[in-house]
C-alpha cells in the first residue's frame, strides 16, 4: 500500500504496529469510528495474550469456515470499519476465492462512513459492495442496529462477521444463518455465539480462510470432512486454554 506509515521490519512488533496504523488511518479516512480504536486495543491484548500467531485450533475454524464459505447457498461477507481498516484486499480475495458478496455492516451506522467502506473495497479491486441500499432487516434488533441488505445478509445462508458486536451476532444466529466469527476474544458473546467462532487476528484469518478455500474449492469430500472435524466449544477451550497455559 502506497500510503503505508513506515515502521521498520525488524522492530519486534512489526506486524502490531502496523496494523495500528492502518487503523489510526482508516479514522483517518472517516472508514473506521473512533469506537473502533478501542475495538483495534481489546483485540490487541487478547493477541499478546494468544502469542500473536493462528493457534491450530483456530486454523481448523478457518478451515471450517472456509467449506461453509463454498457450500454456501448464498454466503455473504459482512466489512464493518475496522475489517475495512486492516483487510480490505484480503476480504475481496476471499470473496473472488469463495463466491461470497461484500456487504458493508456498521453498528454505528452513517451514510458517509457506508460510502467511505464501499468505496476503499472499490479500490482494492471489488466490483460489488452491498449494505447501502438497507432494505432488510434483522429482526430483534432496533431500527439502526437491524438495517442489512435484503438480498445480502438477508438472505444469506453462510455470514462471515468479523469483529461483531455480540447482540448483533446474536441476533444472526437466531435468524438461523450459519454464522462464521473472527474474534480474538474467545469469551465474547460474538464468539460464543458463533457457529465457527475463529479465534484469531482479522489479519491472519482472512488470508488463511482465503488459503484453505483456494484448496478445498474442488474437493467437497474434504469440505465436509473440515466441517466435520470441528467443533465449536472445543474451539473456544482450546483458546482459552492457550491464553492460560501458552499451549
Ligand atoms: P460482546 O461481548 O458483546 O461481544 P465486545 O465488548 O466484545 O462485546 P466490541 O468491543 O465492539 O464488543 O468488540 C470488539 C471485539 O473485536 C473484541 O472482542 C475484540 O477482541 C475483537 N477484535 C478487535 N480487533 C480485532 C482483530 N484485529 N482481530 C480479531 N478480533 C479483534
Ligand atoms: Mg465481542
């Protein structure tokens, strides 16, 4: 990225400072709130805490994730600002990789930022961005909190949710959609709630689920069998355990 702010490759925390400013610049950019910094902080920790790196557990969830992606129906990809912020070629590949629609998705809901969002997925390279036209709704949740795409995360099948606020994933795993989490908190509500909680950095999982789907794309035998082998709780243990223990 031609505007990256220059942190040297072999300060120990490269990869954490780096995506602080990608943060610090879509705030910038009027595509990430300033509730969002906060979000970008809680997650930090929890990835200290997880020794920055995809545990295995959390790589068979990304896995998983990546088989309901393709066996989906109707699979979308919901980009809230700070998913925006960090992946945004990363999300467009996984869609290219998996058939999955790009929907913008806000809690704090402003048409400026929903413009913002659609437009840098444009420039890296989507040709779709739904979300704006909020013809749907889910139900539960107030009039702001519920708007989506009636032929979006409406009518999807397979959600993939980054870094949900949790009545709002909730919400959609009541509307009976398999609902796909990436998390670094395996004690939020989000994450508990998930069908495939991932409980991992947005900038690892992505490119990772975009991997495994890249493999798995012509093998249904091999999708079931991911899907298959994992297990929800086991998965919430396992990290917990992780952050506890350092396994
Ligand atoms: P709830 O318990 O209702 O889910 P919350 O307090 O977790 O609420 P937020 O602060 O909006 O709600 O959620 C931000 C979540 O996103 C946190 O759980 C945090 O761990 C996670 N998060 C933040 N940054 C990242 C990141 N880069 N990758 C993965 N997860 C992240
Ligand atoms: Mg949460």
């Amino acid at each position: 990225m031609s505007d990256e702010v220059e942190v040297p490759e072999s300060h120990p925390r490269y990869e954490s400072l780096l995506t602080r400013h990608r943060i610090e610049r879509g705030v910038d950019r009027g595509i990430t709130s300033r509730q969002g910094l906060i979000a970008q902080g809680r997650g930090e920790a929890y990835d200290y805490l997880l020794g920055e790196r995809t545990i295995e557990s959390a790589d068979r969830a990304e896995r998983a994730a990546a088989a309901h992606l393709l066996r989906a129906d109707r699979a979308v990809i919901s980009v809230n600002g700070n998913a925006a912020a960090l992946v945004p070629g990363e999300l467009v590949e996984l869609a290219e990789a998996t058939g999955a629609a790009l929907e913008v998705n806000l809690f704090n809901r402003t048409e400026e930022r929903m413009r913002a969002i659609a437009e840098f997925l444009r420039e890296h390279g989507a040709t779709e961005v739904l979300g704006l036209e909020a013809d749907g709704r889910i139900p539960g949740l107030d009039h702001e909190r519920g708007k989506v795409d009636a032929d979006g995360i409406g009518a999807a099948d397979v959600v993939l949710v980054p870094l949900e606020d949790g009545d709002r994933a909730k919400a959609l795993g009541e509307m009976g959609k398999t609902e796909l989490v990436v998390d670094l908190n395996p004690l939020s509500r989000s994450a508990q709630v998930a069908t495939v909680p991932m409980i991992d950095n947005i900038v690892r999982a992505i490119p990772n689920v975009t991997d495994h789907a890249r493999e798995l794309r012509d093998d249904p035998d091999a999708q079931a069998e991911a899907i298959e082998a994992f297990d929800a709780d086991e998965a919430l243990s396992a990290a917990e355990r992780a952050i506890r223990e350092g396994e």
